[in-house]
C-alpha cells in the first residue's frame, strides 16, 4: 500500500505546481532516453522506492499538458476528478468487457453513454463504444459503416471478408484529419482509393463538389464530415451533406473529435446543425470533456451495425441476457480497463452547466486572443474564429511564403524556449502558422492576457532581427 501513497502525493504536488512550471519538457527525448537506460534489476525494490525513483526520473520529461497555457495540441487538461476515477480503475483491476467480469463497470458505462449523448444531444437510442480515442473511434464506428453498406448489397463482409466484395465509394474534404485517414487505412480503403471534396478557405466541405462527385459514381457511397476542423474549428455544412447522403443511400459519418461538444453549449449548438442526421459520430473524453487519456467514444445510430462488426463471443465468456448493453460487443477489444469510470466522473462533476460553461470559456478565450493578435502589425488571424482554435501568420503580403514560414518558426521556438506558453505549427493553405488550441479546463483569462503579451514580444524581437521589419513598432 506504501506504493498507492507514494503515487499520490507525488502525483497531488505536481499537479499543485504545474502552473509554476515552464510549459515543454525540461529534457529531450534523448536525455530522458539516457535517464531511463539501465540493465534489468536482478533482484528487486521497494514497491514505494520504485514509484518514487520513477517519478523523479520521469518528471523531467514532462510535458505539461495539464498546464493552463498549453495551446499547442487540442488535448484536455485531465481534470482531477477523472484521474481519481482512473486511478480506481486502475486500482479495481476490472475487465470492462462483460457483465460478468465486471457488474460495476458495465453499469457505470451505460449510464454513462446515456448521459454523453443527452449532453450531445444525439439519437438516444444510438449505440456508444467506450474507446481509446478518435482514431479508433472512427475504425470502429467505419467498420459498422462498412459492414452496413457491404449487407445492402448482398455482401456479409463479417464473413465473407473483402476479396471480392462490391466496392464502396469514400469521400472525404480537403481537411480530413489523418485519424479518420488512418482508420479508412486499417479497414482496407486504400488512401489512393479515396475521394478527394472541395474544400473553402475554412476547410469547410463543398455540398456542390459532393453532390457532383456522389452523381458520377454508382454503388455503396460512404461519406465523412468533420465538425471542428483542426486548425480552424470549422464545421461543415451538415444540413446540406445529409440531404446529399440521403439521397445518395449513403452512410454519413462525422469527425467530432472536439467540434461535437459545441453541441452541448446552447449558443454554439448552431455551428454543428444537422449533425443529428448523421449514421455515425466519433468524440474524444480527453479533449473537452477532460477526461484523462485513452478516452473515446464511438456512437452508431443504428446499434446492430455496431454489434454486427463488433461482437465477439467464446464459450467460456460469460452469458448475458439477450437484451442487455454487452461493452465489449461495442469496440474492438475483448479485455480493456473500465473506460466507463473516469466518463462518468467527470460528467457527475461538471454537470450540464458545467460543461457549457467550460465550452463558452475556451471560445470566448479564443476570441479574445484572435483580436488582440489581430491589432498586431504583422500578425494576420488566418481563420474565422468560431470555435476554440486560433491559426496566426506572421510577415506580411510581400514577403513571400517561405519567408513568413521562417518568421513563423523563430517566434514559435523563442516562445518554446521561453516556456511561458506551449504552441506548435502546422500547415495552412500554403503558409506555415501558428496553431492556438484553447482547451484546458485550467484557463483563464489571465493566461490569455499572458499568452498574447508573449505572443507578441516574441513577434518583435524577431522582427527586429529581420531587416524587413524594422517599421514595426515596439
């Protein structure tokens, strides 16, 4: 037990500090490489000795994502509540893949998929997988699509496999987020087989390239959407998509990693309407919702699509009554930890109000940041800002791509070394910007004040450096 008490107070006094904290790794990959790098033990340690020795060589290496002005992924901030949960779900040692391996957990995991999609307010009868995150949650939820389309036309791709089966058209935006790539990938749509669809200068799908694209080709269509592009927190027009999928006899899913939560918030809920029509959704836990990592969610309108790819069973598994919510005839995994737990936690926490609260926050953030950055000389606001994300280009018109891609890497390194905020860059449209991701259930407004006075400090010392910039003013 000295092993339990150790982990927890290493783990309490350096969530206590991580505000104090310079944000990146204080040692590289290679240095922590070196750390760690030692024969195995012939004999053994203290159960307390080794989890204090790991903790003070781990430390180091660090991230700190859990930090209030880490903007650099859209990653949440795992809030405390969720890692206490996780931690008896560590501690229980439960295998959440049947009622019989686990009661408790199979329990807390149905209500709990109720409650996500109350908040997100989707069909509520649709099914919900508890995953490891997005990009299992679209293989998941894509192999019900697959195995759903592949039965409308006589083919059973649950038995029969895919040599020979009739082939389903997949069409994705421009701005398709590699997790959904990936997942395509692992069900055998090969990247070179996908449809490519217009995308506008916010990554938003073009229904008319769509609609044109789906009227040339015959068969099984399949067609994914994406609420929150993940540079602009975009959302495509989903009204129109689902008109063009319904027509079409198509399966619609929707990439809602972190964009589906603005469901949850009454004034943003208009971003993302229509997507109640889609056939399926993927969310993360450990963005918005804040729960710590390995945490996804698949959701399938139709919950036998879901079981019919799903389900796995073995005499000595135990039985279940044939109504009843089995979890692991939901996901890919027959032994899992109870995903359920942590879920629950934090949406008994937050509550509703909790929830929308957190959401409006992080975009209202955003807003705040957009502007001040905007009323910077050399810094453009390359999206609209209608979410939690914030792209910014630094240089002006004249000074050609490459140029403002190398301004852009000198103000990103010196904020990195700094360590005041984290941030990172990222691809755009042919320019290489600065990506803000507000998403931390830890910020305020103040660090939004400090991110923006750092923002720009940055910008001007490297603009001073730069013969081009010296009309900016200081």
């Amino acid at each position: 037990m000295d092993a339990f008490e150790t982990a927890y107070r290493r783990a309490a006094a350096y969530r206590a500090g991580v505000a104090d904290q310079k944000v990146p790794p204080q040692r590289s990959y290679h240095q922590m490489r070196a750390s760690f790098a030692a024969p195995l033990p012939e004999t053994g340690s203290p159960d307390s000795a080794v989890i204090q020795e790991l903790a003070d060589l781990g430390e180091p290496g660090l991230m700190q994502t859990t930090h209030p002005r880490f903007f650099g992924w859209v990653l949440g901030g795992s809030a405390p509540v969720g890692v206490a949960a996780d931690w008896l779900a560590s501690a229980w040692g439960q295998n959440a893949a049947m009622h019989g391996s686990s009661p408790t957990a199979a329990a807390v995991e149905e209500t709990a998929a109720g409650w996500l999609l109350d908040i997100l307010d989707l069909p509520r009868d649709a099914a919900v997988g508890f995953v490891s995150g997005a990009t299992v949650g679209s293989f998941t939820a894509l192999a019900a699509a697959r195995g759903a389309l592949l039965r409308r036309q006589g083919w059973d791709v649950e038995a029969q496999g895919l040599f020979g089966a009739p082939e389903i058209h997949v069409f994705v935006g421009d701005d398709v987020h590699t997790s959904v790539l990936s997942a395509l990938r692992y069900l055998g749509f090969g990247s070179q087989r996908l449809i490519r669809v217009d995308t506008d200068g916010q990554g938003r799908i073009s229904p008319e390239d769509l609609a044109r694209q789906c009227a040339h080709r015959k068969g099984a269509k399949l067609i994914i959407a994406q609420a929150g592009q993940i540079n602009t927190g975009a959302f495509d027009p989903f009204l129109a998509i689902a008109d063009i999928a319904r027509d079409n006899d198509a399966w619609l899913h929707v990439d809602g990693a972190f964009g589906l939560w603005a469901r949850a918030d009454p004034d943003l809920c208009a971003l993302a309407e229509g997507v109640e029509k889609a056939d399926s959704w993927v969310v993360d836990g450990h963005k918005w919702l804040q729960v710590p990592f390995d945490s996804g969610y698949a959701i399938v309108r139709n919950p036998q699509a879901l079981l019919s790819a799903m389900t796995t069973s073995a005499s000595y598994l135990p039985a279940h009554q044939a109504n009843d919510r089995v979890p692991s005839f939901l996901v890919p995994e027959l032994s899992r930890r109870a995903r359920g737990l942590p879920t629950w936690a934090v949406l008994k926490s937050l509550g509703r109000s909790g929830i929308v609260r957190m959401v409006r926050n992080h975009c209202t953030l955003a807003r705040q940041i957009a502007r001040d950055m905007a009323a910077t000389p050399g810094i453009q606001v390359m999206n609209d800002v209608v979410l939690n994300q914030v792209i910014l280009r630094f240089g002006q018109d004249d000074d050609g791509p490459e140029r403002r891609k190398v301004l852009a890497e000198a103000v990103i390194d010196q904020l990195v070394r700094e360590g005041i905020i984290f941030v990172g860059g990222a691809a755009w449209r042919g320019e290489w910007v600065m990506r803000i991701s507000l998403i931390c259930d830890a910020t305020t407004v103040q660090d939004a004040v400090i991110a923006t006075k750092a923002i720009r400090a940055a910008w001007i010392n490297v603009s001073a450096s730069a013969p081009l910039f010296q009309t900016i003013k200081r």
